[in-house]
C-alpha cells in the first residue's frame, strides 16, 4: 500500500484532522517519486490519527487554547531592534534596527548573503534570543524582557523549528526528540508517543525511532526535526535553510511540505534560504545586508514564476 492509499483510506474512514490534507501532496510526492522514504511504513500509527480524537482535544493538542489572537495585530513584531554580540572587548552589531511586521498566514522568505544576520534574525522570530535594544512583540506581547523559562513557554506554545544545524538533541533517539516538545507542554505521555509515533510515519522514518542523530543522514535529521517542530500543531514554522545541504529529492520534499503547511493549514511560516525554488511560494521576501533590511517584496500568485 502506498503512503497516499494509506491516507486516502485513513480520511475517509475515520474523519481525520486537518493536518492530513496538507500532508496527502507530500505523501503523492513519495508516491510517485523513486525513493524508498515512507516504503517500510506499516500505516498502523496512521489509523488512529492522534491529532484528531476530538475537537477540544486537537485545540488543546496545537497549545492554542492559552493563546487569544486580535486578527488586525502582526503576528510578530519588530521595532528598532538591534542584536550586539559581545566577544571579549569586541563588540559586533549583527542587527541595526530592524523593523518588521509579521501577519497571521504569510509564507516570509528571508535572503541574504552569509554572516548578513538572517538566523540571528531568526533566533529572535523564534524567541530563542532576546534583542540588545528594541521591542520584540509575539502576539501583541512585549517578549524583550523575557527570562529563559517564558521564552520556552511562549517557544513550546507558537513555534515549530526546522533549523539548519536541526537542532536535535544528540543524546536523545528519533523518537525521543519528537516527544520533546509534547514534554515540555506536560502532554500526556500515551498521547504523546501515539503523536511521535504518527508524524514519524507521515516523515517516512517509523523504523528509524531508535536511531541517535549520529546514526541517520542529513536528510533523516532533517525529516525528525520537521516531525519535531509539528508536534504541538503550532502556529508558526521557523525554518533555517531547510533544503541546504539536502539531495534535490528531499529537498522537494522538504519545499512542498512547507507550502502545504501555509497553503493548507494557514500556517504562518518564516524560512531563510538561498533557494529559488522556495521564494515561488513566498508573499513576502525580506533582503537583509549587513544586519539591515534592504528591501521587502511583496509578491503576488502570478510573480514567483519570473525567479524560476
Ligand atoms: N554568538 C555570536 N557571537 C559573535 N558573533 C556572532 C554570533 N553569532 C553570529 N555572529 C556574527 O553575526 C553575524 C550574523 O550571523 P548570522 O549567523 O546571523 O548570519 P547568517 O546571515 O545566518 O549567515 P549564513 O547564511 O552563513 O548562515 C555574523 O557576522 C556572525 O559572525
Ligand atoms: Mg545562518
């Protein structure tokens, strides 16, 4: 059975969640590519689609329910705001005021050249970091000020991460580092597991659980860490040069399920890359130099083609 038979069986029998329809044009990707991703799936963890038992239940699963949105306001937003490292008694000012406004459904690329700040960027969109000066607000809430424990509160609530360096754990196995953020918001462990389980398999990696990072390829790293970011159904999707350093294969892969996750499910996602290929699906495009915004692109369904 193939991976979009699975899910077709899957939807129309047991009324899945949302999440299944922007996962089915991944799946007819591997499907109808000649690669071996998802091929040892047995599809049981499909069956019962954790994310889908009841509506209370999928809205608690996502860590929505703390969160009430005002639609007018940015999503995220970023006034004046300057990022210094402190090296000794040098001091380098990777940000210099940058100001942005972030809305609920954009798909923002991010395109510069190396060392131009665009992860540091990223790391204060992502509430990993806190800016030197200026006004970071995530959801109208002024996060500048926050202290390490409120950072990962708001992190674990809003943001999935599918970083350059991926980010997982290296002590913990594939599927410990998905239960990961379930763990942080004190998920019910069976429930828990049956999530890992499942985005484990929608990534093609059920046999690969008990692996540590040392022991799988960079693409491998690279589908854990997007089972990973996926597990609390967040809102956001950061992502850091998702398909560099990745065969063209999975880097489709990797490009469709991003545009599925903004297309389909109204994710807000925010991608650094140097690939053209994913600035087609963009509504934005930020140009960062010598950390300052150069310029902002708008773009339009009919644009993206001209990049090609
Ligand atoms: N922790 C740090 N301490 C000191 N300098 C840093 C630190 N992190 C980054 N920098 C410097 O800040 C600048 C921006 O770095 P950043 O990692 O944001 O660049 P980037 O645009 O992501 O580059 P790349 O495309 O190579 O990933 C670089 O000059 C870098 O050397
Ligand atoms: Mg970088």
């Amino acid at each position: 059975m193939t991976l979009t038979e699975i899910i077709e069986t899957f939807k129309t029998k047991l009324n899945p969640s949302k999440i299944m329809d922007s996962l089915e044009k991944t799946a007819s990707f591997y499907d109808e590519s000649d690669n071996d991703f998802g091929e040892d799936d047995s599809g049981d963890d499909l069956k019962n689609n954790p994310y889908s038992n009841s509506a209370s239940d999928s809205v608690k699963s996502s860590g929505l329910t703390k969160i009430t949105r005002d639609e007018k306001e940015p999503l995220i937003k970023l006034t004046d705001v300057w990022k210094i490292y402190q090296m000794g008694e040098v001091e380098f000012a990777a940000l210099r005021g940058i100001n942005l406004e972030i809305y609920e459904g954009e798909f923002l690329v991010v395109l510069g050249p190396s060392g131009s700040g665009k992860s540091t960027l990223m790391n204060l969109l992502g509430c990993l970091d806190i800016p030197s000066e200026g006004t970071v607000y995530l959801n109208s809430e002024d996060i500048s000020g926050f202290d390490e424990s409120e950072l990962a509160r708001i992190r674990g609530q809003m943001i999935g991460f599918i970083f350059q360096s991926f980010n997982l754990l290296p002590t913990l196995r594939t599927e410990e580092n998905v239960l990961l953020p379930m763990e942080f918001q004190e998920e019910d462990i069976q429930i828990a597991r049956k999530k890992a389980s499942y985005l484990l398999d929608i990534v093609g990696l059920s046999d690969k659980k008990h692996n540590l990072p040392s022991q799988l390829s960079g693409g491998q790293k690279q589908r854990v860490a997007i089972a990973r970011s996926l597990a609390v159904n967040p809102p956001i999707i950061l992502a850091d040069e998702p398909t560099g350093n990745l065969d063209t294969k999975t880097g489709n892969y990797i490009l469709e399920f991003l545009h599925g996750l903004h297309e389909r499910e109204g994710k807000t996602v925010i991608v650094v890359t140097h690939d053209l290929d994913l600035v087609k699906y963009a509504t934005r495009v930020v140009y960062i130099r010598d950390g300052e915004i150069e310029k902002i692109e708008k773009r339009t369904k009919s644009e993206p083609e001209e990049l090609k």
